[in-house]
C-alpha cells in the first residue's frame, strides 16, 4: 500500500516538478534583462504538461490485497 | 505580519543579505563585550594575585617588590587590553574554525552529533520506508538529489532539522517521536519544510553558525570544567578559580548573545520554510496537521540530546523553550505558525496519546517475526529459554535485576568452598583458570601437563591442579564464566612476568588440541586485557560509525555463527544473516558468509580490539547482533549463552548471567 501510494506520489511530483520548472523559465524568459536575450535569439515559452489521462482513469483505484 | 514575508526570489536575496548583516554586528557586539570581561577578568585575577603576594609574603624584598606593583597598579592598562583582545579574539575564532572544519563532512556531521542514526533504502522498518519515500518524493518535487536521511532515535518529541554546506550533499534527520506520532500527510509536511531549508540556503548559513556560536560559547565550557575539577583549582588558588568562574560568567554571556544571534535569523526563516513547503506539497493541512500535534503533545518538541543547544536553530520547531524570555526564541509561536497555515484554527490543541512505555520501540518486535514472517514457532518444551528474547537481551547490559543477585547467590552456593579459597591467592587463581581451561582428553592433558609443570606460577604444582580439576569436573557449564570472574582480581598480584608467563602458558595449553573455540578465544583475550591494562589516560573511543568497524562485526558474527552451528552449514548462515539483518548498515553492503570450522585467533583478536575503541552504540548494536545469532535457532545451549556473555564482556558491556526460568537446571 505504502509502494502504491509513494509511487502515484512520485509520479505527481514529477509532474509538478516539471511544471514548475516550465514556468520559472517563461516567466525569467519575459523579465529584464533575460528578454533582452530571448528576443535577439528567439527563446520560445515551453509548453506545460497537461493532464492526458481519460476520465475512468483519474479516479482513485480501488486495490485490495486478498 | 504577512508583510515581513518574502516569497519572491529578489526580495528574498535582500533579506538574507539584511540578515547576514546584523547577524555579524550581532557577532562583532558578542567578542566585544567578551573580550572586555574578559581583560577585565584577568586584570582583576592578576589585582588580586599581586594584593596576596604582597601581603603575605614573608620575603620583605619580595613583598617589597610586590607592594610595588601593587601601588603603580591601575584597572585599565591599554598595552595589557591590547594583547589580551588579541589574544582573545584568536582563541574564539581558533575554536570556530575547528568547529567549522570538523562540520566540513557537511550535513552527516551535525546529524551524528546529535546522535542520529542514518537509515538505508534496504530497511525492513515500515515508519523508515515511509519516512525514505516521503524524503525521494520531496527530492523530485524540489529539483534536488535526495539527501542522507538521519533518525534521532533517542528522542520521543516531534522534531526535524536539514544540515548542509551543499545543496546537493545535505542530510535530513528526523526524531524517532515523528516518525511514530505523525501521519503521512502531517509527515510530507515537515520534510518539505525542512528541504525548503535547503533550498534556501539556510542549512549552510546555519551549519556555519554552528562554527562561530562554537568560539563565543566554548569559554563558558572551559570556565564549567575549571570549576567542576574542585581539586585541581582550590591546589592553584584563588586567582583561578576566579578566573574559571569570570570564564563561566563570559560563558553565559557568549551563550546569551549566541542565542540571539539564532533567533534573529530563525524566525523570519521558519515562515519562510512554512510557505515554502507548501508551495511544494500544495496541502497546507498536513503541516498543521504536525504542528498541532505538537502543540497538543507532552514532549512537544523539546530536545533532550546535550549537543542540541548549539545546533537549536536548526530544528524545525522549538527545541529548548525558555519560559522566562519569549523573545529568546528560536522559533515564531505555535499558534501564529498554525493559523497561517489553516485559519479555522480556535487555538485548541488536540490532546495526544503518549504511549511512554513505548520509547524503545525498535526492541519490540519479537525475534521470531524477524525471521520467521509473524508464524508462531514450535519450540521444544525443554528449552528452558523460551523467556529470553534476544532483542531484549541489550537490555540487560550492564542491569542486573534481583533475580541475578539471587543467582549469583546459588552460584557462590555451588562451587566447592575450597576453591573459593584458592581462588583467593595469585598461585591459585592461576591454578583454577588452568585447571578450568585444560583439556578433557587423557592424552592431550597429559602433553600439557609438563608446561604447566613448568610455568612460573604454579611450578610443580600440577597434581593439585589436576585435583581442582576434578572437583570442577562436576561443574556447571554456566559457572565457568563467573568462576574465571571471581578469580581474576587475585591474579594482579602476580608480576609483570609473571602474568607474562601466565598468559603465555595458557595460550599453549589451550593450543594444544590444535584449534581455538571461541570461548577459549574470548577468555584468554580478556585475561590479556585484564592484566595489561592500556595506559591511555582518555578513554580513547575513536569509532562512531559502523562503516569503520563493519568488517570485524562481520568477523565476529561469523566466528560466532560457526562455532554454535558447527555441525550444520545452512543453519549457521542462517544465523550469521538473522545477526547481521539487526544492523542495517551492514546489511546493506550483502556480507558473504563463509564457514570456517576454526576461528582465527588473529582475526577475532583484532576485531575485538577495534570494536573496543568503537563507541557505546555501536557496542550496543553489536551485542544485539550477537544475541540474534546466538538465539536464532531454537536451541540455545548453554554454550551460546556462556559465549554471548563472554563476547559482552570482552566489550566491556557486562551481561548478567541468564536467569534459568525452568525448573530443572541445566547438567554440565
């Protein structure tokens, strides 16, 4: 239970991790001086990552160990 | 209130540049005043010096002289303050320095300080792989690798701390109180508390605090340790007791203004760390959740470990509270941290259960479950240790209880009185322990009997050696460890080579038959250390970590493991595992068994020496490793426990003999 409930954990840190990461970057790339940069060479904003999963598969499994 | 609080990243770089600021006025302010009370200490230690020499010597030139000095003698002496300011300030930041420098291992370093325990991702524990999965899953979630993770075993509060000179190389530690009180919520809370720490830089600031609050707060400890070693200063006078107590006055005052410089930078930090971590964990309950229990909880979050003071602006709540001066504290109020976080909060903090009896909680999973997955064991009937769990057997180090002392009566009752008289005199204690170390084989007694003719001590002596011999034939197997006990006092009377030769003559003889048991071992390798005691003055416990000495716990399972099994391969591998699985350390570097029918008197010597300089934890650890071994068959003989005491004593962790709860005794 404890493995199940870390790994999910894991997994939605990552995400979160990932996506925090996203936006300190567009956010750093709009700020003085780094637009200065990102303008002259063209930075693009990073995309964030969406939520893919299908509606049955977002709700909470049920898991029993018998 | 929420104006002080700086989530953006600029604003936050302003603030710790503010901070470190006034933290180093805060600091130059604490020298400065120290240094004055300090000359003025020693000016006034030197005043009275001269005022007793002066009016006591019985010299008139000398006391001429003296008088002299002390009519020209003025309070304030600039060249004198000069050189003691100087002096001063190079001994407080000599004393930062090595502080700093022995910290220089980074976070692991304060955490074994404040005795914690590292864990490894291989542990068995639940509330371990619990706490390891919340830290990796702080780790992703903060962008940084995972640190060491520590335990605080010895402390039933809630608290945590994060230590470390690097972002990347830092260490964790948790109390034992948290990771038994706290739910996964409340506990995912706490770390992303802490590794926000990290991550803001505040667990290198504070390790490096550790340092310089060491140099301001060390006289203080000096002018305790002048005070408190009463013969040595009252034979130097008054002058150094007063200045060992002006020290211990400075002391406090370091300690003081040591105290505020951590608050200083502690509180606006902890909110800081508060809203960061929820920020990472985006559930700003289980936060609260902890601090609740904190608030609602008897040991609160009080740190009993004596280093804790120095390092009290690490934690993550208050470890050392002060109930005169609240602005001495190192951390924001309770119910302001609380109400942040969850603004419903009535300022009622739910009351906890304590389970107090529960402080050692590691020890209280039976044996049985650890090898044998919670299936109750048939046991013989006739075992007569069905009472004795081995994880309790740490337990009885160094206690015995009113069962032992009644033991030990009938012990005393059983031996023949004569040779409680012999064993009185150096000649025959040496008789007895030969007599009890020599072999049951006609032959090979009769071929050590001629160097026993020959020794020192009991030249020709032999036949009332074999009559000793005889008596104790009859005896119990567990009297021989308190018999050998009883006689070595007597045996310091012999001389230097005496005890040589003594040492010597029993090494031959128990060679004799070719091989060393491990009893034989361990008696001679405390005989040897009994009567030649090391001359260090300290106690010269070098080891605090098991990597050092793993090699020889290994050994010393081993040889352990072998000679209880020595029939049977598969069950003494069996047994050298159930010893090693009890330290997680080890375990995780998979040591290989290998079955040696002889154990080696060099390597078990060597291991037993190291393990000597090894610190009382480690001890502690060990013996539990051997008593899982010894017992992790059904069958405890006689012999397992005599060994297991005898390896206790060679680490100078005595072991009450086992109490027998059966009702038949054991036959030799």
């Amino acid at each position: 239970m404890e493995e199940l409930t870390s790994t999910e954990n894991k997994i939605s840190f990552a995400r979160q991790a990932y996506n925090d990461a996203v936006t300190a970057y567009n956010t750093s790339r709009e700020q003085f001086p780094d637009n200065v940069i990102s303008s002259t060479f063209n930075f693009k904003t990073a995309a964030l990552l969406e939520a893919v999963e299908k509606a049955e598969e977002r709700s909470v499994p049920k898991v029993s160990f018998t | 209130m929420t104006a002080n609080r700086s989530t953006n990243f600029f604003a936050r770089q302003r603030d710790a540049r503010k901070s470190c600021r006034n933290q180093l006025i805060l600091f130059a302010m604490a020298v400065f005043i120290i240094v004055i009370v300090t000359t003025m200490a020693i000016r006034f230690a030197w005043y009275l010096y001269i005022s007793t020499q002066a009016h006591t010597l019985i010299n008139f030139e000398a006391a001429q002289r003296y008088q002299q000095k002390l009519s020209t003698f003025t309070f304030f002496d600039p060249a004198f303050f000069l050189f003691m300011a100087m002096l001063i300030i190079c001994f407080i930041l000599a004393a930062s320095l090595i502080k700093m420098s022995s910290l220089q291992k980074g976070g692991g370093a304060v955490a074994e300080m404040l005795g914690g325990r590292a864990i490894c991702g291989v542990t068995t524990d639940p509330s371990e792989k619990r706490l390891i999965n919340v830290v990796e899953e702080m780790a992703i979630a903060s962008g940084i690798p995972v640190p060491q993770v520590y335990v605080l075993d010895a402390e039933n509060n809630i608290n945590a701390f994060a230590a470390g000179l690097e972002i990347t190389d830092s260490a964790v530690a948790v109390t034992k109180g948290t990771l038994n009180k706290l739910n996964r919520e409340e506990l995912q809370g706490v770390i992303g508390h802490e590794f926000s720490h990290i991550l803001n830089g505040d667990a290198r600031l504070n390790m490096q605090l550790i340092g310089i609050l060491f140099g301001i707060m060390f006289m203080g400890i000096i002018g305790r340790q002048i005070l408190s070693k009463g013969r040595f200063s009252a034979r130097m006078g008054l002058p150094v007791i007063a200045a060992g107590f002006c020290l211990m006055i400075i002391g406090s005052i370091g300690t003081f203004m040591g105290r505020l410089m951590q608050c200083a930078i502690s509180r606006q930090k902890e909110f800081l760390a508060d809203a960061s971590a929820v920020q990472f964990t985006r559930n700003p309950m289980g936060l609260a959740g902890a601090l609740k229990k904190i608030g609602g909880s008897t040991f609160g979050s009080q740190i009993n470990s004596p280093g804790a003071r120095q390092a009290s602006h690490l934690f993550f709540s208050e470890s050392h509270p002060h109930k005169l001066f609240a602005f001495l504290a190192t951390h924001p109020p309770l119910a302001e941290r609380i109400r942040l976080l969850d603004p419903s909060f009535d300022g009622n903090f739910p009351k906890m259960e304590e389970d107090v009896s529960k402080v050692k909680a590691q020890y209280s999973t039976p044996f049985w479950g650890t090898s044998h997955a919670g299936k109750t064991l048939h046991v013989p009937a006739g075992s007569p240790l069905l009472a004795i769990l081995p994880a309790e057997v740490v337990h009885h180090v160094g206690n015995p209880s009113k069962e032992n002392i009644e033991q030990s009566r009938t012990f005393l009752d059983s031996i023949p009185e004569e040779i409680i008289e012999t064993v009185k005199s150096p000649q025959g204690a040496a008789s007895v322990i030969y007599a009890l170390l020599m072999d049951h084989d006609a032959v090979l007694r009769s071929s050590q009997l001629p160097a026993l003719d020959r020794a020192m001590v009991v030249r020709g002596q032999t036949d009332n050696i074999l009559k000793i011999a005889g008596q104790l034939s009859g005896l119990q197997q567990n009297l021989r460890l308190p018999l050998i006990e009883l006689a070595m006092p007597a045996l310091k009377g012999l001389t230097s080579m005496e005890k040589r030769n003594f040492l010597l003559v029993l090494h031959s003889c128990i060679n004799t038959d070719g091989c060393l048991s491990l009893f034989e071992l361990s008696v001679l390798w405390i005989l040897e250390k009994y009567l030649n005691p090391s001359e260090d003055l300290f106690r010269s416990v070098k080891i605090f970590s098991f990597s050092r000495v793993g090699l020889d716990i290994v050994v010393l399972l081993q040889a352990l493991a072998c000679t209880g099994h020595a029939a049977d391969r598969a069950e003494a591998q069996e047994a050298f595992h159930a010893g090693i699985a009890r330290i997680p350390e080890l375990a995780a570097h998979k040591p290989v068994f290998t079955f040696e029918e002889i154990a080696s008197y060099a390597k078990v010597n060597n291991a037993l020496t190291r393990l000597i300089e090894a610190s009382f934890k480690i001890r502690e650890s060990v013996i539990d490793a051997c008593a899982h071994c010894a017992f992790s068959d059904h069958e405890v003989t006689v012999e397992e426990r005599e060994l297991l005491r005898i390896i206790a004593l060679a680490l100078q962790c005595p072991l009450p003999p086992f109490v027998e709860t059966s009702p038949e005794k054991d036959a030799a």
